[in-house]
C-alpha cells in the first residue's frame, strides 16, 4: 500500500522536472534569439553567452551570473526580443494587407463598398510601410544617439 502512495508522488514530481525543463528550454531559445538578431548591438555574441564560466566558490556572488558577466544583459534582452516581435507583428500585418489589397484590387469596381475596401486596404498598406520604415530605422536612431 505505500508503494502506491510513493508512485502517484512521483508522477508530480515527473511533471515539474519536465515544466522546469521546457521553462530552461524555452528560457535559453529566447536568450539565443534575442542575441542572434540583436538590432541594436547590445548582446555579446552567442557563443560567448553560453561559454564555460567559472565560479569562484569562496565569494558570496555568483560571477557566471548573466547579469554580472554583461551588465545590463536582461534589460537589452527583453528590449531586442520586444524589437523582434514588433518587427514580426508588423511584417505579418504587412501581408495580411497585400493579400486584402489583391483581393480588393479585382473587386474595385464593381460598387462603391467595394471602391471603399480597395481604399482602406491601399491607406492601410501606406500606414504599415511607413510604420515598418519607422521600426527598421530604429536601431540607426539608437546607434547614433
């Protein structure tokens, strides 16, 4: 009978190695990420991130520490993984604009709802072509600021 109770026990544990596991995975693949695009010249390279370090045992701080190694590291990763989603948020919204401006494009004549959708769909690709130039010039911004 307490084998049973030490077998449903484990399945728990089971579960939260493996949620702990996907988070470091999931962890890493960001910090990865966010240094392979890095916009903005911030992150050390990735080969350099992920490198052997070593602690020295008899201080109370932990020198491997991202944060210690590359001062300001979270910061600039959470700001080149934001740059990266808006990017990508952005270059999507793009093409979901060119497929409805096809698709109004053939349609423009037919009524004058279908003029209207043919206009809203050029202002809207006008609107996040220059939304896209505003973001792509945004690391030049910063390099020379």
């Amino acid at each position: 009978m307490s084998g049973q109770g030490q077998g449903e026990g484990c399945g728990g544990c089971g579960t939260l190695i493996v949620a702990v596991l996907v988070f470091g995975a999931v962890a890493a693949a960001a910090i990865s990420l966010t240094a392979l695009i890095d916009p903005f010249d911030w992150m050390p390279p990735v080969g350099e991130i992920w490198e052997d370090c070593d602690d020295d045992w008899k201080t109370s701080v932990n020198e491997c520490d991202l944060h210690r190694r590359f001062p300001g590291f979270w910061e600039h990763a959470i700001a080149n993984l934001a740059y990266t989603l808006a990017a990508t948020g952005l270059l999507l919204g793009l093409a979901a604009a060119v497929s409805e401006l096809r698709q109004s494009r053939a349609e423009r004549f037919a009524s004058q709802p279908a003029a209207d959708r043919y206009r809203e769909a050029r202002l809207s690709i006008r609107s996040l072509t220059l939304l896209g130039a505003m973001i792509a010039a945004l690391p030049i911004i910063v390099a020379l600021a």
